[in-house]
C-alpha cells in the first residue's frame, strides 16, 4: 500500500451480514439451541436479541426523527435535559408540619429543585387528624387539616421558586381551596405557584381498594378544579396518573404503560362528556411511573410512554407538540431489601440512571433504608446526592438523548410500546380501566407476572444482590425507625380540637354559612366558596364532607398486593436470627467435602451460597479421605445440617456409607447431596438423602422443607 493512500475500511473489507454473524455464533455453540442460549426472554413477552443491527429499526418512524418532534420517544423537547433539566424531586418524610418544614428548608439548600407533598392516609381521604384513628395520622406523609397546617410547612419557603407536587387522592378538589387559601391567607401571590395538586382515583382505588365515594361525584371534582385553574390562570396539574402501585405488585413494563394509557382514555373521557375539551384536560396530566431494575426495559418504557401519549392525542384531535408529556419517576420500593441495605444504593442508582436516559421531568430516588426505616438526613442525603452526580458529574443532564441510535433500545422501544398497546386496547375490550379494576383482571395479570419474578427469584435465575446471592449472614437486621403513631395522633388531635373551640360564635356561624353555599354550587364558583369557608376557619374534613354529602359510596375492587425481591428470603433470614437469639448462633450446616480441593470445591462453594442465602452458617472443613471420617466430622459438629459434596463419579460409593453413619449416629439429621445426577436420585433416596440442591432449584421451597425437619 502506498504510503499517501489513505486506508479505507468499507472497500478494503466486507462487512459482515447479520447471518454470516449468526453462522459462527451457532458454530461456537457446538450444538447448544442458539435460541436458549442466545436469546432472551423478558416478562413482557419480548425476546432480546444477542445483537442489533440498522435493519432492526429502518422502518421505524423514529429511524427519521429528532429530539422534540414526531413521536417524542426521542423527547419532548429538542435541547431536551440541557434546557430544562428534570427536577430533583424528593418525597419529605415528615407527619408534622414543623418537622416537615425543617426537612424541607434543608434538603431545598442542599439540592433539592422541587416540592413533593406526600399526604398521611387520613389527609388523603379528606377526613381531620381528630375524626380519624392512630396510624393514619402523620405515618407515610404530612397530616394537614387546615390552613395553619400547610402555612407552618411552607414557612419561610420560596414557593414562587419551587414547583410544588400534591398527591392529593382520589379528589383535589378540597385540598387545592384548602392551598390556596393558606397562600392567601399569608399574604402571597398564586401567580407564580406551579407543580400540581392531583386527583387520581383510579390509581387510589387500585393502591387503597375502594373508594369513599362514586367515581361520578368524583370526576364532577375533577372537572371542577380542572376548570378552575384554568379560569383563574394557576399554572397546577390537576390530574394525576400514579402506576406505582402497579408497579410495586410485580407488574411488567407492559403492563405498567397499558394501565397509564387505559387511565389517561379514562380521564378524558369522563371530562370531555362533563364539557372539558380535551386541549384544557392535557395539559393538566402528570404521569408517576416506578422505575425497575431491568436497565434497557426502563429506558425504553419512559421512551414508548411518550409515543403511546402521542398515538392517544392524536386520536382526540390534539397536536403532541403543543402538549408534552409530564412525566415523574419514583425508584421502585419493590427492589429495595433491608438485609444488606447499603446494595439497595446500587439499584437505586441503575434505576435512577435509566430514568435520567429515558427523559423523565422529575425524579424521587429511594433513600437506601425508605422502604424499612423512616430515612434520617444520611440517607436523604444520598439519595439526593445521587441525582445530583448523574446530573453534573456523569453530565446526563448535558446529553440530548443518549440512546437515541442505539439500535437496541430503539427497537425495544418500538416492541414495548407495540406489546403496550395491544393490552391498552384489550382493556379498552374489556370496557375499560375502572371495569377491568373492579373484575380484579389487571389484578390476576399482574400477580401472574409477579409469581414468574418471585420463581425466577427462588430459583436464583434473577440475582438479587444481598439476597439470594452473596449474602452477608454476619450482619445483624438493621434497627428500624419507627414513628410513634398514638404520639403524633395525639398531638394533632389535641391541636385540632382546640382549634375548633377558638374562635367566637360568629366565626363559626360564617363559617357554617359558606360551607353551605360551597354545597349547593355546581359551578367553579364552588372552589371559590370553598376558599373562602378556608380562610374563616373551615378544615379539610368540613370542605370534604360539604362538598359530598349524602353521595353515594364508590366500588371495591381486589387489592394488588405489594411485592418484594426480598419478601421469601427476607423471612428465611429473619427465622435464623431468632434461631440464633435462642441457641446462641445460627443454624449450622456442616460440608461433607469429600476428596482432594478439586473434587469437591465446586460443590462446596455452590452449597455456601445456597445456605447463607437463608441465614444458614456454613461449616467447611478441608476434603476427607474416606466416608467414614466424613459421617465422625459431621456429627461431631452437631450440625443439624450435613451437605455430601463430591462428583457424581463419587457418589455411588460414598453416599449409602456417609448416610448410614450420620443416621445411626443422629437420626434427626438432615442430609443433603450437592448436585441431582438424575439417574442416582432414586437409589440416594432410598440410602437416607433427604435433599437435593443444584442449579435452578427452589432456594425458598428447599430451605423451608429443610427448615420443617428440624
């Protein structure tokens, strides 16, 4: 070649097609089925390919779009995070106003960049501190009952500065008067007051199981504060659309984004028949969707959200590029384990990554000990900081999207929001989400896909960190925080109820008076008389009760059962802790490792994780020469536990001699062979072994079975 010709790679070699790939990788397999080994198989019913090329996404749409057009897989807008960054939006773990106030002031200092108001059970269901009972009161979220509530949160806080986020329940309507009535009252100006105070009933009645009254009465709220905001020009999201609670009962990708999509059909539908036109309910909406561990999948699912947003305005008439999707993610509780906690950092962080590529607004990041513990300002702190290195260290919020070209996550993008919407129109079927709530269908499917995690768990085919793989059993089980539930109830009925004597006989009669008018009107004015009974005194129980009396109650519908990674194992792990409290030490399990280091090690350190897995100590002595010394060494350790661990090669003979030692010597003794040669099992059975553990068995099942005959 000459020395000035410049080297050019496409004419000097040919490029290798996707079957001449496919030819080698099969020969490298040496017979092995390409599609087990190679491909994956997902719950979403998607395979993964071992490889992507450009043929796999030329005839997708978003093969010839950009950031901010089309069909805004790619974003909603065209400089994406670099223009508007997505807020750093951390739940406040307080009951107390004060105590929320102090949380809030701290964690706005130090990087915060928005508000989230999570509400106690008992604010989000419109009753007061007083009327309600211990352990719905300031456990889970803030207890607010009037106006003096939300003015101590807020004291000394910028709210012009700050988008604030309420996840007010199924309805609100009375929390959004009670808000602005707290901002009046104290003398500042809604103008600049931004975020959202959301109503979202079908996602409380799928998390909460019923709902206190009909979803009619409820959507007539809807449109009202919808209509509001609108009138009066506050820029507040009034509709929310929460799949967590989908999410953290196991549910798929698919499943997740189908049920977003039915909610959202929903919505519109019954405000567009209340007179709501479809371009004053849009932008309106605010997604929260959990965030799983499968990194791709959850990159792909924020990506495919916005294409199914599209697809849907477009259906009702509406440009997608007048109404970006708002979209909050929370890391999911599901995948958090409160064995080993400091890993749960670890998962957060994939999590929140996939969230950040994926072109989410808003962000919660799980505090590593959330799920367990009310988190202190440590663990606040790194969950915060957590964003705030993937923003300005690893520069995501520098990047306009990241994984736009990647051949993979573009055609899994197009698969999920495909597999998304052929469940979004079954459910449309199926008459709906509401019907499909109440059937308990989209209750079923989910469990479903959570019973395939939980197999794929005991089975160790899923690895959970800490859990069901590399366990730590000389950790003990970190010391919750728990809040006192008859304190803080006490404390804000005691509050309340002197709040309600204040005052003179006028005051009250005012305010009786408002609250009627409020009753009888069926106009937006409703949320101005609702303000205004606020301002007189009126608590959030009284605006709730006057705005529904004498409404018919809502439906029940089967619950969704929350899942955990960790649930089985965790249970396993605690029983060996309280074995231990009475015994002095862990459940023992003594390695009957036969033979010199390369006979038996493979077993052994295969045998060590499968027990620590369920809080087992292991007991591994150096190779044994014979059987006979093998039995002596096991029952001189008293373990109640023995584990055979050779080859298969070995067994024949040194199983029956092992078994027929330790059994004479210990009856009670359970004996366990490493390994399942399938054509021995029956003869080792019958020589005394009373388990197996190998490879794809059932960690859970065996353990538990081992547990009972003990």
């Amino acid at each position: 070649m000459q020395a000035d010709k410049k080297l050019n790679l496409k004419a000097e070699f040919t490029a290798p097609s996707f079957e001449d790939w496919k030819k080698v990788a099969e020969a490298d397999l040496k017979g092995a089925p390409y599609d087990k080994k190679l491909i994956t198989k997902t719950y979403e019913g998607i395979d993964l390919q071992p490889i992507y090329t450009a043929e796999d996404i030329r005839d997708l749409p978003v093969a010839k779009e950009f950031p901010g057009g089309g069909l805004q897989s790619r974003g909603s807008q065209a400089q994406g995070p670099v223009a508007t960054p997505w807020k750093i939006c951390q739940d406040i773990p307080a009951g107390l106003a004060e105590d929320f106030n102090d949380i809030l002031k701290r964690d706005l200092d130090r990087g915060q960049t928005a508000i989230s108001v999570v509400l106690d059970r008992a604010t989000r269901r419109g009753v007061d501190a007083d009327f309600a009972k211990p352990g719905e009161v300031g456990i889970g979220g803030l207890s607010v009952s009037g106006t003096q509530s939300l003015s101590r949160a807020f004291s000394g806080i910028a709210l012009d500065s700050y988008p604030v986020f309420v996840k007010a329940g199924y309805s609100g309507l009375p929390f959004l008067a009670l808000l602005i009535a707290s901002l009046k009252k104290d003398g500042r100006a809604t103008s600049g007051l931004t975020g959202s105070v959301e109503s979202d009933p079908l996602g409380y009645l799928a998390a909460e199981g019923q709902l206190p009254v009909s979803l009619n009465q409820i959507y007539n709220e809807m449109k009202t504060a919808t209509n509001w905001v609108r009138i009066h020009k506050i820029n507040l999201k009034t509709i929310g659309i929460d799949t967590t609670v989908y999410q953290e009962a196991g549910a798929t990708a698919v499943q997740e984004l189908a049920a977003a999509m039915a909610t959202l059909v929903t919505y519109l539908e019954e405000l567009t028949e209340r007179g709501v036109s479809p371009s004053d309910i849009a932008p309106c909406i605010r997604f929260t969707f959990g965030i799983g561990t499968h990194y791709f999948m959850e990159i792909a699912k924020f990506r495919a959200a916005r294409i199914l947003w599209t697809q849907i305005l477009t259906a009702y008439g509406l440009d997608p590029a007048d109404y970006p999707m708002s979209i909050h993610a929370k890391t999911s509780s599901m995948t958090q384990t409160d064995f080993d906690p400091y890993v749960n950092l670890l998962r957060t962080t994939t999590e929140a990554f996939s969230a950040a590529v994926g072109g989410v607004g808003s962000l919660h990041t799980h505090a590593f000990d959330e799920s367990w513990s009310v988190p202190d300002e440590f663990s606040r702190r790194i969950a915060r900081n957590t964003q705030i290195i993937l923003a300005e260290e690893s520069h995501l919020s520098s990047l306009i999207d990241p994984a736009g070209g990647s051949y993979f996550i573009e055609k899994l993008t197009a698969d999920l929001a495909g597999a998304s919407w052929e469940l979004f129109k079954q459910i449309q079927e199926k008459d709906g989400m509401a019907a499909v709530l109440q059937t308990g269908y989209l209750a079923e499917e989910v469990r479903k896909a959570a019973d395939a995690r939980r197999a794929d768990i005991a089975k160790r085919k899923s690895v959970i960190v800490g859990v069901n793989a590399y366990a730590n059993i000389r950790e003990d089980l970190p010391k919750p925080v728990v809040p006192d539930a008859d304190a803080i109830f006490t404390k804000r009925a005691e509050y309340l109820q002197k709040y309600r004597v204040s005052g003179g006989q006028e005051k009250h009669i005012r305010i009786l008076e408002t609250l009627e008018k409020a009753g009888a009107e069926k106009s937006e004015k409703q949320v101005d008389l609702a303000i205004e009974a606020a301002l007189e005194g009126a608590t959030l129980g009284e605006l709730t009760q006057i705005l529904r009396s004498g409404k018919e109650n809502g439906p029940t519908v089967p619950a969704f059962i929350p899942f955990s990674v960790a649930a089985d194992f965790s249970g396993l792990r605690k029983k060996a802790l309280n074995y231990k409290a009475q015994k002095g030490h862990l459940p023992q399990v003594f390695l009957a490792n036969m033979g010199p280091l390369v006979q038996y090690k493979g077993r052994s350190d295969f045998s060590r994780g499968f027990f620590e897995t369920g809080g087992f100590e292991v007991l591994s002595p150096a190779g044994f020469e014979t059987a006979e010394l093998a039995a002596k060494g096991a029952l001189e350790s008293k373990a109640p536990v023995v584990v055979i661990c050779s080859t298969d090669e070995t067994y024949p003979e040194l199983v029956p001699v092992i078994v027929k030692e330790i059994k004479s010597g210990n009856p009670g003794v359970v004996v366990v062979l490493a390994g399942y040669p399938k054509e021995q099992v029956e003869a080792h059975k019958a020589a005394g072994v009373d388990e197996f553990i190998f490879l794809g068995a059932d960690v859970i099942k065996t353990l538990t079975g081992i547990w009972s005959k003990f």
